[in-house]
C-alpha cells in the first residue's frame, strides 16, 4: 500500500512539475482571453475565433503583435480585458496566486515558490515573501509614475478621461514590455515629444531589467546592499550597451531616410526609441517598414537578444549573449574558464546558455519555414522575394515577444495566424522552461563512458 501511494505521487508530481505548471497557467489564460474577446461585448464589428486567439495571445505572451485595430476593433470592455491579459501576462499568473496566498494566510506550495523563484530570481533567496512583495509594490510604483507623466502629456489633446485611459492603458503596456497601443499609428504621432518618448522608454527600460536587478539596485542606493551582484552587473552593462550600440546604428543607419527631414532633437529621440523598442517592447515612432535593410537586420538581433530574465520581455535575454560572447572571447584567448569581474561563470550554466540560444534559433527557423510554406500568394519568385525579409522579421519580433511588424500581421492567413500564435507562447514560456528542465536534469549520471574526439570548424 505504501509503494502504491509512493509511486502514485510521484507520478502525480511529474504530471504536475513546474514546467507543466508554468505552460499550462499560460495557455489557460490565454484560452480564457481568447473565449473573452470573441464574445460579442468586446468588439465592434465581431471577431473570429482566430484573430480573438491571436490577440489573447499577444497580450498574455506581452507580444503586442495585432491583426486588429485594438483602438478601433475592440469596446472598452475589450481593450480592458486586454490591460488584465497583459499585466497578468508580464508578471505572471503564478506570481499573484502566490502573493494572493500569501496576505492570505495560507501557505505557498514547494511547486509555485519554484516557480516563482525561477522567474524572479537567479538564485534561491530566504527572504522569498519579501521580493515577491516588491515586485508587485514596485510594479505599482513604476506604472504609477508612468501613468502620471503621460496622463500630463495627453491631456494637453485629449479630455480628462480620455487622456486617463490612454495613460493607463499605453503605462501598462509599456512597462510590461507588451507594446499594444490604442493609436493606429502606435506612438508615430508623439515621435518629437520629450515626455512621451523618456516615459515610454523609461518604463520599458525597468520593466525589461528584471525585478531582482531593480530590487538590488534600489536597496543599494539606499544603503542596505553592500555590492551588487554579478548578475545584476551583467544585465546593467548589457542593457546600456545595447540601447547606446542601437541608438548610434539607427541614426547612421537612417539619417538620409526614415528621420532625415527630422529636428535634431527628434532624430536623437527616434533613435533612442528604436534601439529600445525592439528589445520587447512594440511601440515604435517611425514606419518599421520604411527602414533600410541595415536597420532591419539590427532590430532582427536586438529582438532575438530580448529583455533580461526575471523581467516582462522575452527574447534568448541579454546575459544569455553576454555569456556567449564571454565564452568566444575566452576561446579566443585560450581560457578554459569564463572569469568576468573576478568571478568564474560555471560550466553547467554556459552549457545551458548554449542550449537555449540554439533552440531558440531553431523554433524561429522553422516557424519562418512555416509562414514561407504557408503564403497563399501565387506569386513568381522574385515578386515574393519580400516575403522572406518580412517573415524573418515578424517571427523574430513574435519570438522575442516584441511586437514590430513590417506590415504584414494582418494580412496572414489563418495557418500563419497560429504558426505566428505558438511562436510567440514559446518565446515567453519557452527559453523559462528550457532553462528550469535543464537545471533540474543536471545531474551526473551514474555511468561514464570512454571519450572520443570529432572534427569541429
């Protein structure tokens, strides 16, 4: 009787292993998001199923990728459900049934403080309670702030609700790194506005950071942190290198095209804005489809490198290339060992790293093979030549839960639709999972084999 109760829930516990937790939370919200939008009080001129599936999903996956008008095609009551998909999506379900818990009095379960600390965190913390609770004080803080700023920008062209909702619904999106917008144009229309672009990108930034990194920083500032970490210190000097990288291409890459008839002062915010958007977040000031194929190719890295782990962004994440280019870096020189700072990363880690990258490569490979396969367009070659820059582009963006688009989201087919659907639910859930198997699998076997060598390069 007891071997049947042990095997039993061991069985129980690998159906219900943390992986299979954190996919499933995901998919049952955006099913749920999806039933939402389709019924009748949410948009306003009816919604097919697909398109309802697609727009649940980018929300909840904070992708920000439409086949719709979100302004214009979904009510109020829509869009709300949307802000709720988003938000919950950026942080989490698990996070706030897990807090819910908490100020509840009841316990969290070992599954969900897994979870959540795989998230949030890159290690294991005991004071666990007190940095859930301040990712959600400081996600209220922050979308506060936002709203603010923005609420004193749109008011200036909007009445009073008007301009609130706009604030609140454009605050979220922005620090949960989602980038649906309720303006046709996105932000095209505040390209040359000083609050507008610092607000959106500010929020973006520390939204995209990660809560850990926020959370270091803030209390080192304050006194309480003597040193921070090498994690934080990696996700800091990656994020700064890409904006400033990005910003600098952009302006070279466009000053004779999409921001030459630009102000000075317009052209530095346009590129700033466009080195910061494609790494998740989904607004853009300017035509993305009107970029030169030098700016295209940049935005396609920045997408596949994304935000930072532990944030609302989603993409391979920045200490993911910072520890690759580590790894080449040492090769080069003739180290065994990664070392940064004094600090030796481990084997295990860059071999995860490794990992992840290659299947996140792969998923968008294949996914551009099946939107490539998938064109219904009997078009010659050389006429369909641009659907392969505009695909690439679309699952990278999808992947990395961005949400740029050079024009072509509304126009896929149903197939494409859910092609597009499953590459942006592996871009958030996916590189998480892969990297909690990886670590729970990590154990030495029990029998080692001889080693032989291969050819390699």
């Amino acid at each position: 009787m007891q071997n049947y109760q042990l095997k039993s829930a061991q069985l129980i516990s690998r159906i219900l292993s943390p992986e299979r937790i954190f996919i499933t939370s995901f998919a049952g919200l955006i099913l749920a998001g999806a039933f939402l939008l389709w019924l009748p009080f949410s948009t306003t001129k009816g919604l097919g199923f697909v398109d309802a599936l697609f727009t649940a999903a980018s929300a909840v996956c904070v992708t920000g990728l439409a086949t719709i008008d979100i302004g214009e095609d979904l009510t109020v009551a829509g869009q709300v459900i949307t802000i709720f998909l988003f938000q919950i999506g950026g942080l989490g379900i698990i996070t706030f049934s897990a807090f819910l818990f908490g100020i509840m009095g009841k316990g969290i379960s070992f599954k969900g403080r897994e979870i959540v600390q795989s998230t949030f965190l890159h290690k294991p913390r005991r004071d666990f309670i007190v940095i859930l609770r301040s990712v959600l004080i400081a996600t209220f803080i922050i979308e506060s702030i936002g709203i603010l700023l923005l609420f004193s920008r749109f008011s200036q062209d909007f009445p009073f609700w008007t301009a609130l909702y706009h604030a609140v619904y454009s605050g979220i999106s922005a620090f949960n790194n989602c980038g649906y917008s309720l303006f046709s144009d996105s932000l095209v229309r505040y390209q040359g506005d000083i609050i507008v672009n610092l607000t959106i990108m500010g929020l973006i930034v520390t939204g995209g950071i990660g809560f850990v990194v926020i959370h270091e920083v803030y209390y080192r500032i304050k006194g309480s942190e003597k040193k921070l970490s090498l994690h934080t210190k990696l996700v800091l000097t990656a994020t700064g290198v890409l904006i400033l990288g990005g910003a600098v291409l952009f302006f070279f890459f466009e000053r004779n095209h999409a921001i030459k008839d630009m102000p000075l002062l317009t052209q530095v915010l346009a590129s700033l804005f466009q080195s910061v958007t494609p790494r998740t977040a989904g607004f853009n000031t300017v035509d993305i489809g009107q970029l030169t194929n030098a700016t295209i190719l940049m935005m396609i890295v920045l997408m596949f490198i994304g935000a930072s782990p532990g944030s609302t962004g989603g993409g391979i994440k920045t200490t993911s290339a910072t520890l690759l280019t580590l790894l080449i870096w040492s090769k080069w020189k003739g180290n065994e060992e990664v070392n940064i700072w004094n600090r030796t990363i481990p084997k295990d880690l860059i071999t995860r790293t490794i990992a992840i990258i290659f299947a996140s490569a792969f998923s968008v490979f294949l996914i551009t093979s099946v939107l490539l396969l998938a064109e219904a367009e009997n078009l010659q070659p050389l006429q369909s030549r641009h659907f392969f820059v505009e695909y690439l582009f679309e699952t990278m963006s999808a992947f990395g839960t961005v949400g740029l688009s050079m024009g072509v989201t509304p126009k896929l087919n149903d197939l494409q639709k859910l092609a597009v659907i499953l590459i942006m639910f592996a871009g958030r859930v996916g590189p998480l999972t892969l990297a909690f198997s990886l670590a729970r699998r990590s154990v030495k076997k029990g029998i080692t084999y001889a080693e032989e060598s291969v050819m390699v390069g």
